[in-house]
C-alpha cells in the first residue's frame, strides 16, 4: 500500500476538520488495523515494511509478539482510550490481537476485538475469560488453542483467543461490532487497508446505510 504525505499546513486543516466531524457526532465508532501499532515494535502486514509487502518483494518478512519484549501502547492508542473516556467516541473496532488497546484502559464493553487478543485465554467448558500479563499461546499447529492451563471456575481446558486463516470471528465480539456500526453517524479509520472481510465491511455501514460520514 502506497503512503501519500501532506505538507504540515494541510495536515493541520485536516485534523481541525476532523476534531469538528467528532465534536458534533452523535454515535462515532473507530476501526483499528496493524498499522496503529508500528509504532510500538510491532510490524503491520501492507505498508511499505510490511510483512505480506516484503514477501511479495521476495524478503523475508514475519511478524511475531514476542515474550521478551514488552509492548506497550501508542500515542495512538492513548488518544482512542481518552476519546472514549470523554463519550466522543462510543466503541472501537480492531482487528489487531496484540492486546494494546485493552493495554491503553479501554473498557472491555466499549471494543470489539475480531481477531482475538494475545493475553485473553478462554475456558472451552464454561466460556470463562483469563487475562494474563504474557502472550497466552503456546500451540505448535494452527488449529490447535489448547494453552495447557486449566480453567480457575470449573477446571476446564484454556484457549487461546487468537483467530488463524478459514478460522470462523468470535460472534459476541462480530455482532456488537455490527450493532455498534449499525448505529453510528461517523466512522473513522486507523491503521488498516480494508483488505480482510467481514472486518472490512463494518467500517463503511453508516455510508452504505446513508446515516453518517466515513473517515480514513
């Protein structure tokens, strides 16, 4: 994906334009992609560093969360969680699994997180959460999410959280998103191309549905 720049006068006429479409909107919704998160060590998939960018130009790309080193939100991030603690915004939408906008103090009724995150294990029995300070998979096999911990309620076995490739999006999570997306007035989006479905849809629905503006 090809980055375009704005001289800084332009930039600075866009973010005022911006602070007024949120100022006056009555239902704002933010969607978040990979490239929210270059920033904190972590590599996107499109932009020009890439990892689908550097495989296609025949470079080895790869993109891991390590335990060895500690992620810590954005400036980005940070100004989401305080939209969303001022009422500008009413819920985020992320694609991303590493953790960083639960990180920020976003609360957990006000994100929808598609693809998983990297710290939420989940008991396969009884549907209880565990939040853990570290990267909760452990699985060598794509398809397998056994963490090998039990669960704290009922003794049942941990998954992780993260969603792989033809794997089906966590349907609470994917059916607020649409809920949320359903009623906006404003959408505005971070860090991602539009490129994978259905979380690529959700962003455009006020457009579609001739409610609100959308804003990338």
């Amino acid at each position: 994906v090809k980055e375009y720049f704005d001289e800084p006068e332009v930039v600075q006429a866009r973010i005022k334009a911006l602070a007024e479409l949120v100022r006056n909107a009555d239902h704002a919704i933010v969607s978040t992609g990979a490239g929210i998160s270059t920033s904190a060590g972590i590599s996107d998939f499109r932009g020009p560093n890439g990892v689908w960018t550097l495989r296609a130009r025949g470079e080895r790309g790869s993109r891991s969360i390590s335990d060895a080193k500690v992620h810590y939100p954005t400036i980005g991030h940070m100004a989401i969680v305080a939209l969303v603690k001022a009422g500008y915004i009413k819920h985020v939408i992320s694609q991303n699994t590493d953790g960083l906008h639960v990180r920020s103090g976003i609360p957990g009724d006000a994100i929808s997180e598609l693809h998983g995150n990297t710290n939420k294990e989940q008991c396969e029995s009884c549907g209880h959460k565990v939040w853990r300070e570290w990267r909760t998979r452990t699985a060598q096999k794509v398809h397998d999410h056994r963490t090998g911990r039990r669960c704290p309620q009922c003794g049942g076995h941990l998954h992780d959280s993260i969603i792989n490739f033809s794997e089906n999006l966590p349907e609470d999570e994917l059916e607020r998103a649409y809920e949320e997306a359903g009623k906006a007035d404003l959408s505005l989006v971070f860090g991602t191309s539009l490129k994978v479905t259905p979380a690529a849809d959700i962003p455009v629905i006020p457009v579609k549905s001739g409610r609100g503006k959308l804003v990338i």
